[in-house]
C-alpha cells in the first residue's frame, strides 16, 4: 500500500517512428537512462512500461513503443502490439524527427482522434536543425495537433512538455470514486474479507486496499472482519452500518447476516462501476436467462495468478452458471492483456472487477463487446444475480432490479 498501483497511474505513450528518439525521450523527461537507446533501428520491440513520479504529474507509467513504419512479420507483430497500446493510453506523444515522409504520423494522428487520446506533438532533435521553428509550424498544419520543439540531447523543452502534459491530464471528476459518495464522515463501513488459502499470505487484494483507502480519504470509518464475525461485529458496533461491503464469494453467508435496512454489496460491484459501465453490466447479466445449450461464454480476467482448486474464475463461476441454466454450456478464459479483438462467437463476456488495468482499458473492453453485440457483465453482478441477491446489492447506487 505503499506505492500507487500501476492501474491508477496517467499512462503516458510515446509513439513515432524507429529512431524518431522516443526513447531518448523517456529518458530526457525522467532524467535516468530508463530505455536503451542505440542509433539501430528497431531497438524497442515489445512495448516497455516504467512506473516513474514525475513532477508536476505526479505517478505515471511511461509507456516506449516500437516504432510504427518497423518491417517484416516480426516487425508487423509488434506494430500491432504498439496500437493496442492505445486503447490503455491516457495522453499520447507523437515523437518526429523528420518531415521527409509524414505517413506513418498522419495514421497515428487519425487514431488519436477515433479513440479520442488526449495528444501532443513532440519534434526532437532540433540541436540539429537551426531552421527548427519553421519545421515546428509545417508539422502543426501538416498533422492538426499541436507541437513543442525539444532536444533530448540538452534536455532543452523538457520541461515546458512537462508542463503541457500536466495540462492534457483527463479531468475524471471529483465523483469518480470507490465507495466515497455513497458515504458521509464519520459513518461506520463494515468490510468483509474471508481469509482462505484464495487470499494472499500477510496483505489484502487490491480491490480491499483500494476500498478502505477511499473510506479514510471520506472521513469514514473502515471496520473489517471475516464473513463468520460479521453478525457480531454488527451486533457490537453500537450504531448502524452506512454499508456493508463483501467479496462476492461470500454473498450468501453475508447477506443473511446483514440486517435488511443495512445496504450491502461487493467490491467487485464497486469495482464495475469505478473502472467500468455499472449499467451496462447490469444490462449484461440479465442475457443470462437468454444463454442456450452449447453456447460459448468468455471468462476474462485482468491480472495472471495463480489458480486454486476452487478458483472463482475457472471453477465457480462456470458451475453456477450450468446450475442456473440447467444445460451445458462451453467456456473460455482469457487474463492479462490478452483479450480478443474477435467477440463474435460469445454468448456472454464476465469480466473479473478490473483492478489491475486502467478505467480507459475496460471501458475500451466494454464498447468493443457493445459493437459487436455481445452482452457483458462483472463477476459480483454475475454472482449476486444466481444467488438471488442482485437487486439488493443495486440498491445502494439507486438502481432497481427484478428477475
């Protein structure tokens, strides 16, 4: 809990062509020899991410792309993997150090604007091009974005980048929280965390930390227990709960024991709508009923770890699905980045709370699934919906739900 989670960090992306100096770049904004620098084309291959604090920005990640003109099959891979960059990428920078063939920087600027990257131009190298500003003005009108002229070599419009970046920064809103604007100061939040083999050894998940976090920074009062002391946690309180706020797994042993008239629900819930599309991932659960034998279902996680024998997601998730819907059905699981471009063959997509990538990356999973028409949803939603509790653990955000 010590550091910010890369998921929670401005994700800053440097794109352009090989030798443009995107990663002379990273290492003339963090003062440090970050990425290797060589004057050989293709030096970057895979995207390379560095979590750095950088005033007056504060925690970042510097993402260093391979170079968008790289050639051949391995070249064409990883030009693949530098635009799925993109759909992770809060502000994006277009490194030019030539204007001979502006190609390859008119495609990039395009997909600036589609997926609506807050961007900025940089033109290096000008230690070597004394006619520089005019060069900055051609780049400007050629490429409709604006451009600042630096030189990593002598560090020279470093810092005025540093501070046009600080202005590019997305304004998410004060209303963009976990838990905080469903609670008051000074109200008592009752967290439930089960403690099995499941739970890392000596920490709490980072949906947990995440939460209680939220509740100090609101003034509150975070009062966490296991699942089978939390009738007598709230017996002894001395005051009623503002919320109760369980793992998903836990919902059944939870819900009977929270009183009716205290609001319950989970952190993966939580976690749709402060990294995703709360609604639509209501809307998505309730294709449940319309699933059909044989269908294929997508299970999608964001992180890797390591499976137990009774895992949530391969496991669980899988049989409480076929028990609700009283037929087989096929599954498939992705984690990580991994995520399919191709959705078309799924009857359902539940995606895990979302935790370990950025709110810009599910949101750029939930519309991919909307376009090609595949209804998505969230294991707590998707959880609390087959054990009947769904419309009480909507009701905290004002939402109305019936089976």
């Amino acid at each position: 809990m010590n550091t910010t989670p890369r998921s929670e960090r401005l994700h800053i992306a440097i794109f352009g062509k090989r030798n443009a100096g995107k990663s002379s770049l990273i290492n003339a904004i963090t003062n440090q020899p970050i990425a290797i620098v060589s004057d050989m084309p293709g030096t970057t291959t895979d995207p390379v991410y560095k979590s750095m604090e950088i005033l007056p920005l504060g925690p970042v990640v510097l993402i260093d792309t391979a170079g968008i003109d790289d050639e051949g099959i391995l070249g064409k891979l990883r030009v693949e993997k530098t635009l799925e960059v993109l759909n992770k990428t809060d502000i994006a920078i277009l490194v030019v150090s030539d204007i001979d063939d502006l190609t390859y920087e008119k495609q990039l600027a395009k997909l600036f604007d589609e997926k609506k990257v807050p961007r900025i131009g940089v033109l290096n190298k000008i230690d070597k091009d004394p006619n520089y500003k005019e060069t900055l003005s051609f780049l400007q009108s050629s490429l409709g974005m604006p451009f600042l002229a630096v030189s990593c070599a002598t560090l020279k419009g470093i810092e005025e980048l540093k501070s046009s970046l600080a202005k590019l920064v997305p304004d998410v809103g004060e209303d963009l929280r976990i838990v905080g604007d469903l609670i008051n100061p000074g109200d008592f939040v009752v967290l439930v965390v089960p403690i099995d083999k499941a739970a890392p050894k000596g920490r709490l998940i980072l949906p947990q930390q995440q939460t209680i976090r939220d509740i100090l920074d609101s003034d509150a009062i975070a009062i966490v227990t296991k699942e089978y002391e939390l009738k007598e946690t709230i017996e002894n309180l001395g005051k009623k709960p503002a919320i109760v706020i369980t793992d998903s797994q836990a919902f059944l042993k939870v819900d009977a024991d929270t009183p009716p008239d205290v609001p319950l629900t989970s952190f993966s819930i939580l976690f749709a709508r402060y990294k995703g599309d709360l609604v639509e991932f209501v809307e998505g659960v309730r294709k449940i009923k319309d699933l059909k034998p044989g269908d294929t279902v997508l299970i999608a996680e964001a992180c890797t770890h390591h499976r137990q024998s009774d895992d949530i997601g391969t496991v669980k998730i899988p049989r409480w699905l076929r028990q609700i819907a009283g037929f087989d059905i096929n599954f498939e699981w992705v984690s990580g980045y991994n995520y399919p471009k191709d959705l078309s063959k799924y009857a359902l997509i539940i995606h895990c709370g979302g935790c370990m990538i950025t709110r810009r990356e599910m949101l750029f999973r939930i519309e991919l699934a909307k376009q090609q028409g595949v209804p998505i949803t969230n294991y707590g939603i998707m959880i609390a919906y087959v054990h009947g509790i769904l419309p009480r653990a909507l009701k905290p955000f004002g939402i109305e739900f019936e089976y």
